[in-house]
C-alpha cells in the first residue's frame, strides 16, 4: 500500500479531511481485509508517511528562507531587481537614482517577507498544498482511530478463552490430531505441534487460513465436548484466529452452517471420525 496516498487522499476528500478518524477506520478494515495488515503495521506506516510529510514542509520552509535571504543579500549588494521594469526597458537603461529608490524598495519588499514566513504557512507542494495545520489535523484523526480500534480490541479480548483449559489432550493424541490435519490439508500454510497447542490452549493466537470449513467443522464437532469446549463455534468467533476461504474471519454461524452441510460419508470425514474416536 502507497501510505503517503493514503494521506493525501484523507487531505483532498472534504469528507474524509473534516473527520479523518472515520476514514482511517474505513481504510484500515480494507487494509486488513485485502492484505492482512495488522493494526499495529496499518497505523505505524500512516504515521511514518505523516512524518515524511512533515520533514518535507520543513525542508520547503528551509529552501524558501535561503531563496529570501540570497535575494535580500543580493538586493543589499546592489546586484538583484526582481521585477520587470516599466515599459519593458532593460533595468539598466534607467536612472541611478531611480534603480536605488527601487532596490530600496523591494528590499523592504523582501525583509517584510521574509519576517512574515512562517513554516506554519508553508505548502508542500503546488500539487500537494498541504500545510502543517492539515497533518495536524489528519495526525489527530489517525491517533483517534487507532485509540477507538484499541479499546475495541482489548474489550474482544477480555472475552476471550481458549478452546480447552484443562490440558488434556496427551502429547500423543496431539500428534494424532496433527497428522490428521497435515493429512487432509485443514490448513493453507505450514501447520506443526507449536500451532496445534497455540489453537487448543491459547485464547491469543496467531490466524490460520483454513482451506475446507466443513472438515474444519466436522473436527471440532467430533472432539468437544471431551477434548474442547462444547461452545467452540462462539469461541473461535472471539478469538478471530480462524480464515475460511473468502479470507474473512469465521464465525458462530458459519461453522454452524459448514457443519450442517458436513457430508459424513466422505473420505475426510471417516479418517476425522476413525481418529477422534480412537484417541
């Protein structure tokens, strides 16, 4: 994702720029929702992108204050006019008198310009007039999305619990459990023992892509309520750790309805319940 575009659009859109935590809510739900990224990442990168901002409308300010202060050091020397004479004669052909009366005052010209900049009136650009008073203001949207995406984040995880509590399940009913999953490929990337106990045990775990929700469904069924706790499906909802195949997370009522379209008569389906059954 271009963060610097992102900033630029909250500045252009009237809508966005009169209440950026709003568009930064909205962007950062595509964000995770299309490439994953965490709120942490998503909001870090926005703020870097506002810094680069800001560092840019501070080395424009410092450009135009050298740009001032040559063309005030050239007007002292007698050396610079930087208006086009009347009648478009050659400032030359002019009196003496008449070019040190106007060297005088567009020196004035310039002092009072450049007593008068101020960075806070600086534009970045012709193209991107933003000023420091616009990052101000995006700057506080941004903290305020991140701090409401936060305290929503921490009430979700104060409802949290693990799957199981009690530990139960022996080290080799979990290699059993494993092998299965590898066996009828449950899971889109690389799933080992490490990430078998951090979905059983942990209420804080990392999301898993699952590449069938109904043998997904179809395990946990067979496994609570002795191994897992029988209100697994509002369980994973909480923990948000689960991705079924339209990379969204899974809910009560998906695996609801993945486990009612269960088709028991499959191979997957028999080696689900000949393992759990035997554990």
């Amino acid at each position: 994702m271009n963060f610097r575009q992102i900033i630029s659009q909250c500045y252009f859109d009237k809508n966005s720029l009169a209440d950026p935590k709003v568009y930064f809510e909205r962007v950062f739900k595509k964000a995770e929702r299309e490439e994953c990224f965490t709120a942490d990442d998503f909001f870090n990168r926005c703020q870097l992108a506002l810094d680069s901002f800001k560092q840019d409308i501070k080395s424009s300010y410092e450009r135009q204050l050298e740009i001032d202060r040559k063309k005030i050091e050239s007007l002292r020397k007698g050396n610079g006019y930087y208006l086009p004479p009347p009648g478009g004669k050659p400032f030359s052909d002019y009196g003496e008198e008449y070019q040190k009366e106007t060297r005088k005052r567009q020196l004035e010209i310039w002092e009072a310009h450049l007593k008068n900049l101020s960075i806070e009136k600086v534009k970045l650009s012709e193209h991107e007039p933003l000023t420091l008073k616009d990052i101000s203001i995006i700057e506080a949207g941004l903290k305020d999305a991140f701090q409401k995406l936060s305290q929503n984040r921490s009430e979700q995880t104060s409802s949290r619990k693990p799957l199981t509590s009690d530990c139960s399940l022996t080290d080799e009913q979990l290699n059993k459990i494993l092998n299965l999953v590898k066996e009828i490929k449950l899971f889109k990337e690389p799933f080992e023992i490490v990430d078998l106990k951090s979905l059983f045990y942990s209420s804080k775990t990392k999301i898993y892509y699952v590449n069938n929700n109904q043998n997904l469904a179809c395990l946990f069924n067979y496994l609570q309520p002795q191994f897992i706790t029988a209100n697994w499906k509002r369980v994973i909802e909480n923990n948000k750790c689960l991705k079924g195949l339209k990379d969204q997370f899974l809910t009560a009522n998906n695996l609801s309805v993945s486990l009612n379209n269960v088709k028991y008569h499959t191979d997957d389906s028999k080696k689900i319940k000949n393992v759990i059954t035997n554990l």
